[in-house]
C-alpha cells in the first residue's frame, strides 16, 4: 500500500472518513493531513503522531519496512480464562441504577460471582453490550474495570467504562480538547458503527473507570 492508501485506511478505521476528526485525535492540523494525501507520504513526525494517537496500529506496517506484515491493526490475541476462578474481582451481571454504580462497586456483597486474573487488579466486572467497540470488545464479553479516575486522567489511548447522568453505560475511548470545553468526544473502535463519535457534555458524566481486561465470551 502507498502512504495515500494507509492514510486513507486510517482514517476510515479511526475517524470514519473525517479529516478533521482524525487531524483532532493524532494532534496535527487538517492541513498536514491534506498535505500527506496530495504529497502520498507521510512525514516521520506524522508517522509517530499516529502511533502514539492508536498504538495499536503495526508500526512496521506504517513505516512500510521490507518483510512487514500487510497488517494495519497490530493486537495481541486476547486471551481465554475459564470463569471459574478464585475469588478477587466481584461480577455484576445487571446494573440498571446507575445512580447506585459507584455503590455498587464497593459492596461486591451485591455482585453475583467473583473472579480472579492472574496479575490484573481489577474493583468490578460486568458485560458489554452492543458492537460498537469491536474488535476490541464483542457483545456479551465479561470487561473488568479498575477504580474510578477523573475526566482529567483520561488517556486517548485507553478504554473507559463510562456513566452518565442520563442512565447510560458504555465503553468508549475519550478525546478531551482541554478544560475549557464543555464537551468531550467518545470514540467507538468499529468503523461501521454510527456515531463513530459522539459529543457529551462534561457535566453528564457521573463516573469513568479504566478498562483493564477482555474476557471474550465463547459460545
């Protein structure tokens, strides 16, 4: 592939075919990524700005060096863990208050199981639901979450488990223009799902957990 064609792939992949959007994530004017596209090459400023934006993205594959995989997304094989495991992180298998989330989180005498993971500390699991995280996350996966951070913690890099005011409860990457903004963008990692990406005001938004493990349901 050119450097046009992986841009162009990128793009679609992480900002469903918005410049600009994806020109906001990666930190660079749209400029330079009209620039790139007319030019087909991508500067090695522009290379490292991507790769530190989704650092999922096969470096070998963007740099184009000889022998490397035609692969543009670059993750580990999740791994599979039985269920029935010693006791460490308590399972919630319905959370339907959300005003009780935080509560909840600090009884596990409420959760319905408890699971351990070798090496990952985790206060809670609970099911995904939905497509809009795949691959990443599928519908039904069992996500294990670590204690709550503020908005100002966040990472574009990261997976958070999301509560909003309004009831809702979703897994999403975050994108903060700053603390002057009102408002943050939360990005799903599936280019098929519509919308890609979704404004919320700050003050909706009640709690944010840290995503720390996958465990994908085997049917």
């Amino acid at each position: 592939m050119t450097d046009k064609e992986k841009l162009i792939a990128l793009i679609d992949q992480f900002a469903s075919g918005n410049q600009q959007e994806f020109a906001n994530i990666i930190g660079v004017p749209r400029s330079n990524i009209a620039t790139w596209i007319h030019r087909n090459a991508i500067t090695a400023a522009g290379r490292e700005a991507i790769l530190d934006a989704f650092p999922q993205v096969n470096r070998d594959w963007l740099q184009g060096r000889i022998g490397s995989r035609g692969i543009m997304i670059d993750e580990p094989e999740p791994q599979t863990i039985s269920f029935e495991l010693d006791e460490l992180a308590p399972v919630y298998e319905s959370l339907t208050a959300t005003c009780g989330i935080a509560e909840q989180f600090e009884h596990p005498e409420y959760a319905t199981e408890h699971i351990h993971i070798p090496g990952v500390r985790a206060i809670a699991a609970l099911p995904a639901s939905g497509e809009s995280m795949e691959p990443m996350i599928h519908d039904g996966d069992l996500c294990l979450v670590s204690g709550e951070v503020t908005l100002y913690d966040v990472s574009p890099h990261r997976v958070y488990l999301i509560v909003t005011r309004q009831g809702h409860l979703m897994f999403k990457r975050i994108f903060d223009e700053g603390r002057t903004a009102k408002k943050i963008l939360v990005l799903s990692d599936n280019p098929d799902y519509i919308p890609h990406a979704e404004p919320i005001l700050k003050a909706d938004i009640l709690h944010i957990y840290p995503l720390v493990y996958v465990l994908h349901r085997v049917d």
